[in-house]
C-alpha cells in the first residue's frame, strides 16, 4: 500500500442506519484515500508528474468511538487520530 490522505469516510455510530444494514446485508461505512504515484526512470530519476491513485476500502464496520483498547479499530493509526479529533 503506498502513503496517502483521507479523501472522505463515513463511520458512523454504531446503531445508524439499522434499516440500511438489514436492508444491504453490509455495513457502508467506508474510506476514500489518494495517493500520488511518481513515475522513476530506470536511473531512479522522476519521469513525469506526480498523478493520483484512489483506494476505496468499503463495507466497514463502524465504530463504537469508545476509546476503549476492545476497540477493532484500536491500533490503526488513522482511526486513533481521527477518534481523538472527535471527542476533544
């Protein structure tokens, strides 16, 4: 996986859209990350401009925003950053 940013999630809490997940089966909490890919030349030297690539992991679980260690997103850095955010 190549470093990139958060675009846009949604992780809601953990009892919204009941009716969506009886409805789909699956969770739509998701993540949108951009990365931008350089080009190298067979000498190691930037080929062109940098362009984006986007990952879009979807059908996450959502969290239970608890701040507890039991937390499934405990350890991702990303979440623990984010999960800081909201609650300060």
């Amino acid at each position: 996986m190549a470093p990139g940013v958060i675009v846009a999630a949604r992780l809601a809490p953990a009892d919204a859209d009941v009716e969506t997940l009886r409805f789909t089966g699956n969770h739509n909490g998701f993540v949108l990350l951009k990365h931008m890919i350089q080009e190298k030349d067979a000498q190691g030297r930037d080929k062109n401009a940098p362009f984006p690539i986007y990952s879009l992991y979807m059908h996450l679980a959502y969290p239970t925003w608890s701040g507890d260690r039991t937390e499934p997103y405990a350890d991702v850095p990303w979440f623990a950053a984010c999960s800081m955010r909201r609650t300060e």
